[in-house]
C-alpha cells in the first residue's frame, strides 16, 4: 500500500533523503531473523569436542 501512494507523481518532489531513510524501519520493524529467541547470556554445550 505504501509502495503505491509514493508511487504517485506528488511524492518524488516532497520527499528528502532523509524521509526515504525513515521508511525503512517501517518495512523492517516486524521480522525476526530468527525463528527462536537467542540467550546471548549462555553458552551452548557442543559435545564431542574436546
């Protein structure tokens, strides 16, 4: 949806660099890169090593 409002001819003119790199969090902010949560507090116990 927002790719087809900036898409209108208006846009181009009225937007600064500066409001382009405010959109990107906006298309970021929902992903996860992972499918769980990292503990970064912990170590993970690899066996066979050692």
């Amino acid at each position: 949806m927002l790719q087809d409002v900036l898409a209108e001819p208006q846009w181009p003119g009225l937007l600064t660099p500066a409001d382009r790199r405010g959109l990107t969090p906006l298309f970021w902010g929902h992903v996860r890169p992972y499918s769980v949560r990292l503990d970064m507090g912990s170590r993970l116990e690899i066996g066979g090593l050692g």
